[in-house]
C-alpha cells in the first residue's frame, strides 16, 4: 500500500489525467507549527513555455499546489487530484518576477556605464533590466527544498541532505525528515521534527549531540 505521509523530493508528479507534471522541488510549512501546507512542483522549462529568447532559462520554473491535492505518492511519483489543464490554470508561481528598467545614470552617447547596464541585465532580455523576486507563500511560511543541507549548531557540522518529508495526514503537521548521510556509501536515517531549530535561507538548523546522531533510526522506504 502506498504511503502519502511520506513525499520524497525528486519524485515526478502525475495529474490524474496521466500527464507528468514535473518533480517535486520544495515543501512549504508554517515557520511555528511545522505545519506541511504546499508542495513545490519544477515544471521545468518546456513545460513553462517561457521562450528562451526572453530569458526563459534564468527564470523560475516552479509552481505551487496545495498539498490536499496530493492523493497517492510512493518512492517515484506523486500523485495529484488535479488534471493537466486545472494544474496549469490554477496553479501560481512559486516565485513572481518583476522586471524594472535600469536607468542610464550617464543620458547620450553609450559609454562604460551603458556597458556595466548590459552586462547587469537578465540573460535573454532585450534591454537591461533588474529583476525583483517575490515568493508566493505566506508571511508565517518557510520552504524546504530538495537536497537542502542540516547543520547542527554544536558543533557546526554539517550532517547531510534533505530527502524526505514525513507527516501526519491529519494534522498536516511534519513528524520527521528523512536525511541523506554519506557520500559514495549513503544512508537514510529519520531526523525527529523536534530537533529542528529554524530553516533559513534552504539550510535546515538543528540541535542534537553525538550519541543521538548516532541512535537516529535508519530509514526504508515501503515501496
């Protein structure tokens, strides 16, 4: 039986009409309860229909989708309750941009400012411009994305890569996350949602002293 309270970052997702949608890129949970409220889909740039000439590539390709939507999921997909067309219509942006001319601060004949304007502008764009970036989530939110690195705090170090995500379906709160440990001989072990301290700028921050490291349990995937 598959699982929804397990979703594995890099899982494709599929609408319920059978289209792949893209893969799952991020999780969006309150900054205060840890409470799991969307999933980040990275549709990617065919799918975006952005043409390139336009900056496509330097742009994001991620959408947003509640996570009632998710209805069935396993270790390579997720599923969703929305068809193709619902997702492209209803679905936002994950990331908004806004595009604002830079002004020449020398007006005339070009000169080495207009030149520093070019070089500064979007890759693509026709002219030089300044992009700003506004998130599509709610003020209380953070996200967690795929691969995000977990530090703990004493000592600094490093201890591996977001995996998974693992919640109670009828709280919506997350119980654990599923780290990445190792490099060429990895494991996955489940890191408790409590001993998270604060998830700023994609790094995971955490409290936990050598013996519990080493008691986190192992972790294996039903399907």
């Amino acid at each position: 039986m598959t699982n929804i309270e397990d979703l594995r970052l890099g899982a494709s997702v599929i609408s319920r009409d059978g289209h792949k949608l893209g893969t799952l890129s991020r999780f969006v949970v309150t900054r205060d309860t840890l409470k799991l409220t969307h999933v980040v889909i990275d549709i990617g740039l065919l799918r975006s229909e952005r043409p390139l000439w336009t900056g496509g590539w330097a742009l994001s390709h991620d959408r947003v989708a509640p996570l009632g939507v998710v209805t069935d999921a396993n270790s390579g997909e997720v599923r969703i309750s929305m068809s193709g067309e619902e997702f492209k219509q209803h679905s936002v942006d994950y990331i908004e941009e806004h595009f604002d001319w830079m002004r020449d601060a020398n007006p005339g004949w070009p000169d080495l400012s207009d030149v520093a304007r070019l070089a500064a502008s979007i890759p693509g764009e026709p002219g030089p411009y300044i992009m700003h970036e506004v998130l599509s989530i709610a003020p209380d939110a953070v996200d967690i994305k795929r691969d995000a690195p977990v530090w703990r705090l004493n000592p600094h170090q490093k201890i591996g890569e977001v995996e998974r995500v693992l919640y109670d379906t009828a709280s919506g709160k997350v119980t654990a996350l599923v780290i990445r440990r190792g490099l060429i001989f990895s494991h996955d072990v489940e890191l408790p949602i409590e001993r998270v301290v604060e998830v700023v700028a994609d790094v995971v921050r955490i409290e936990i002293d050598d013996d519990a490291l080493k008691a986190l349990p192992a972790y294996h995937a039903d399907d």
